[in-house]
C-alpha cells in the first residue's frame, strides 16, 4: 500500500506542520461526529473552518479533564502544539497535541498510547482564563461618555480630557480610580444634560 497521500497535509483541516513555530491558544466553537478514522472533528474560533481531528490518545486527555459530554467542551480553551515525534502508519509524522486546557484545577499527567507496544506520560498543564482588566471596561465607559458629551480625540486626548473634568491628570487609564471615574461620568453626564436642555 502506497501511503504517500496520507502523509499530504490537508488543507482542509489542522495539521501539525501548522504548529512548527509555536503552539497555538484556541477556544473551541463546536465538536461534532468524524469518521471511524477520526470519530470527533473540534471546529475552533479563528481557524478559517479548518477543523481540529484529535487523535484518539488527545480525545482521552480531552475527557479525562472535562468528561465525555462534548457540549461541555464548548467555549473553553486549548493549547495545541507539534510533537514532532509523532508516528502515524509507521512514519514519524508529528502530530497535534493538547499541552494546556482550561477550565481544569490543576495540571495533570496521564498515559498515552503512541502505538501497539508504546505508551508515554502526557502532562496537560492549567491554561489561565483570559480576564478582562476591570480598568478596560472602566475607561470604555468614560470615553463612551464622553463621545456622547461631543468630545473628541485619540486616547491620550479623551484622557487628558477626563483628568480636565474633575481637575487631576493621569498618564494611563488604569491609573484612574473607580472614585474618580464616577466623578469624571457624574461631572461629564451632568454637562451634557445641561447643553441639552440649553
């Protein structure tokens, strides 16, 4: 048997080669049925529809950490790098596998089969939650605020701006206080209710 096509990467899907330079953080969008092959396909935010086929030894990591209830999976996140050693029908191919995961309490390490004779300790560390900095939403809600009062300018304008409203100056957004940001939206608010009803 030729088995010079199976060693062609598809483009239709994720392949190890797509992971030579770095691993890659991935949340996932949907899982759904595959083949006897590949009998899960993982369709990944950001992947141009180009779905993950973990094998069957990755699938095992996937459930020993979030269960068997694919649903669940939906909207957490991976890290997926190259194992170069990887073999597949005999060649060292490489391979795609899960090196971090979220939404799990602390790293494990759990035996996985590489073939027939061979099994090797896979070690899946914590993948922290990406959060959003409270300061963000923060100043989202001054520079909307003052949008609405008709002030204009880039970031470093609107902050300047804000610091002008209440009588202080600042040289990072993150540096204004949840004190202070009421005062800014209160004062800024307070201003353009005024020019409304002028």
């Amino acid at each position: 048997m030729d088995i010079s096509k199976a060693l062609v990467a598809k483009s239709d899907q994720l392949n190890a080669s797509d992971l030579t330079g770095a691993p890659i953080v991935a949340t996932i969008a949907a899982v759904r049925r595959g083949d006897a092959v590949k009998p899960v396909i993982i369709d990944l935010v950001g992947m141009d529809g180009r779905p993950w086929k973990p094998s069957k030894g990755m699938l095992r990591v996937i459930a020993h950490a979030w269960g068997t209830e694919s649903d669940t999976w939906i909207g957490r996140l991976v890290k997926l790098a190259n194992n170069p050693e990887v073999i597949y029908a005999g060649v060292k191919m490489g391979g795609v596998e899960v090196i971090a995961m979220s939404h799990i309490a602390a790293d494990f390490t759990i035996p996985v089969r590489l073939n027939s004779k061979q099994v090797k300790q896979h070690h899946v560390e914590v993948l922290a939650e990406p959060q959003t900095e409270p300061w963000r939403a923060q100043w989202q809600a001054i520079t909307n605020a003052l949008t609405a009062a008709g002030y204009e300018g880039d970031g470093k304008q609107m902050l300047a701006t804000a610091g002008q409203v209440i009588g202080a100056a600042w040289d990072h957004p993150n540096k204004i206080s949840a004190e202070d940001a009421q005062k800014i939206l209160a004062a800024v608010r307070e201003d353009h209710h005024q020019e409304t009803n002028a």
